[in-house]
C-alpha cells in the first residue's frame, strides 16, 4: 500500500488544526496561508497541503472509493492512477493520485473513527516530493 510508511526526508514539525481536532507532520519550512473552520492550507516552494471538512455525516467506509473519486473527478484532476483504502491511526479513508494541469496530487476522504470528524485532504507536490507528500499524509492524528 502507497500510504503505509515513508522515510522522513527532511526536518519535521508538528502542526494542528485545532478547529476540527487534527495533527499532521509537515517539512519545518512550511508556513500556514489559511486556517479558519472551512479549510488549512500550509506550503513550501515544493508542497501544498490543504484540508476541508466533509459535511456529509453519512459517508460510510465502504462508498470511500466513489466518493473521492467524485472528488478528484470534481477538482478537474485527470491522469487518474493510484488509488487504495488507507488507515492511518485515529481515520480509516481512501487516497487516489493524480495530476491537474501538470501537478501531482494526492487526493483523501479521511473518517475519524472515534468521533464525526471527517475531511477532505490534498496534497500537491513537485515531481520529486512524492516521499514527502507521503510522509504528511501518513502523518494524520485526531486529538478530539
């Protein structure tokens, strides 16, 4: 599986998005450009996290794969590839890859599977920060 473990490449720092009570692990250059109850988006010169909630309470594990294919299809990714359920501490989801306009991406539905904490994550990287890209996203902890 893409998503099960990755070498940290480079230093890392903890960041938290206490509005929905989760933590991730990100390069320690990257600066946070929004954080409010809708979206976090933080970056560097090679990566672009961004994270939304999912409103709909009734996404269950099993239409995880339709429903973020609906998304990526959505968000005008195409090129389309890799794509697997993951499960990653505190959230069981699904991720699938892909590019938009020449950009990778990978695309989650994360569940929390203690508490109604649902969100949407997407992870643009340059062609050479795919391990990084992996590292975040593996990364992911509920603290509600």
């Amino acid at each position: 599986m893409l998503l099960v473990a990755s070498n940290n490449l480079v230093a890392q720092t903890e960041m938290r998005w206490d509005t929905h009570g989760v933590g991730f692990t990100v390069p320690d250059d990257f600066k946070v450009t929004t954080n409010n109850a809708e979206e976090y988006t933080a970056s560097n010169d090679n990566l672009v996290l961004s994270i939304a909630p999912i409103q709909d309470e009734n996404i269950e594990k099993e239409h995880l794969s339709e429903v973020v294919l609906a998304m990526a299809t959505e968000m005008h990714y195409d090129a389309l590839e890799e794509a697997d359920e993951i499960n990653i501490d505190d959230f069981t989801g699904y991720y699938i890859k892909g590019k938009k306009d020449g950009v990778n991406a990978v695309v989650m539905a994360l569940l929390d599977k203690k508490s109604s904490t649902n969100l949407v994550v997407v992870i643009a990287y340059d062609d050479d920060y795919f391990d990084e890209a992996v590292a975040i996203a593996s990364s992911f902890v509920a603290y509600d």
